[in-house]
C-alpha cells in the first residue's frame, strides 16, 4: 500500500481489515466502510480476481468515513461539479451499475466516492 495512503488513515484512527466474511460471501465485494467503527475492509482475494487497484479499493472506502465524519446528508463537491466530474471521467457502465444497484439516496455518495477514488492520494488530505 502506497505509505501516504497509510499515513492517511493512521491521522483519522482507521483500522484496516484484510477481507471478512462479507468478502466470502459477495465475491463482487472489493471493499467496505463499518460505519460507526472505523473500520476498513479490503477483500483481498476479490480485488485480484477482479484485476482491481488495493488502495483505488481503500481510497473510495475512505470517501465513505468522510461521509460519516462530516455528518451532513450532502455530497462533498456541489452537485453542479460532481455531475461535470461524473460525465468526464466516470465510465457510463459504471454509473448505470450503481443506479440500479444503489437506492436514490445514496447514489450520488457512491459515484462521488468511485470519482474520488480515481483523484490523486493527496487531494483525500484536504476532505
Ligand atoms: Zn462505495
């Protein structure tokens, strides 16, 4: 793991937990935030087989406790900006995935943290 990303979540108390049960039972899991327990998970073995990126994995999960920490019920960036960034730089496969997999509610959380995982590591300082 790139040391900067581990520097990150030591700075915000973060534990991080190589795979779990969830990780065996939904092998299209890659990762999770445990909300309300700092917790992290990477599924491993999940995120090989599926050719991903480990800390791209933890980045995004990460966007997901600083949805927790801010405590408001609002997208980090405004939704004029998100949805600029969400059409440049997010495949259309990807979004349409996670319209119909996510509820209303939390779709612009779950494309927001997927557009952050792509940002360079040093812009997750400043959130
Ligand atoms: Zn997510």
């Amino acid at each position: 793991m790139n040391i900067f990303l581990s520097l990150l979540l030591w700075l915000n108390g973060l534990t991080l937990i190589d795979s779990d049960k969830r990780c065996i039972e939904n092998k299209s899991l890659m990762g999770e935030y445990i909300v309300g327990e700092k917790v992290i998970v990477a599924c491993n073995e999940n995120i090989k087989v599926l050719k991903q990126s480990r800390d791209d994995v933890i980045k995004h999960e990460y966007i997901h406790y600083i949805y927790e920490k801010r405590q408001i019920k609002k997208t980090i960036l405004p939704p004029k900006f998100l949805n600029y960034f969400i059409r440049e730089y997010l495949p259309s496969d990807e979004v349409l995935f996670v319209l119909l997999h996510e509820n209303d509610y939390s779709n612009d959380e779950e494309l927001e943290a997927r557009l952050f995982a792509k940002f360079p590591l040093i812009v997750l300082f400043f959130l």
